[in-house]
C-alpha cells in the first residue's frame, strides 16, 4: 500500500528527471531498451552537489591521510615529521632546517 506521502515523492522525482533527461531512442535495436530509460541533458544541482562533495573527500583523504600518519609515526619515534632525521637537542631540525621541539636528552 502506498502512502499519500511517498506517492507525492515519487511523483516529484519523477518530474524531475523528466525535465533533465531525453527519452533515450532505440535507434540501433543492438539491445532490448525498456520504457524510462533516459539520457541526461543538465545535472540535477543537489545531487551533483553531494556527490561532489563525498568524492573530494574520498580523494582527500586517500592523498592526505596516509601522510597524516606518517608524520605521526615520525614524531612519535623521536624523528623529525617532514624528513625522519633524528632530532637533536636544537629547535630546528639539522637535516631539513624545520622548527619543532627539541626532545629532552637525557645523558646516561
């Protein structure tokens, strides 16, 4: 049983793909076509937004993430983040000329 509610969803998205899509003609017969395929002629704005969206942050993610943790691992083993050269006593790392913090040495 379908409800008022979602008869007049369906009824909105139906137009709305009507109005930025084409009925797809069936010029060649290379494959069986049933009714309601359709061939888009302008982007529906809210769902190429959100796509646009989640896929740069997908992106982002695989780029800066993996990085992210590398500098993490770095600066927990005691290296410098930007180029895993083991820190001294000096506030600027020797290797690569970068400020961090200088770890405590203790003299044994």
């Amino acid at each position: 049983m379908v409800t008022m509610r979602e008869s007049s969803i369906t009824d909105r998205s139906d137009r709305l793909i009507e109005r930025h899509s084409l009925p797809m003609p069936n010029i060649f017969h290379l494959f069986p076509l049933q009714d309601g395929y359709r061939i888009p002629i302008a982007p529906i704005w809210p769902a190429f937004a959100f796509n646009t969206v989640i896929y740069a942050l997908a992106i982002w993610l695989v780029c800066f993430l993996p990085v992210g943790i590398r500098r993490m691992i770095r600066t927990m083993r005691g290296l410098c983040p930007a180029c895993a050269y083991p820190i001294g006593s000096s506030a600027v790392c020797t290797e690569c000329g970068k400020p961090m913090k200088p770890r405590n040495v203790q003299a044994t």
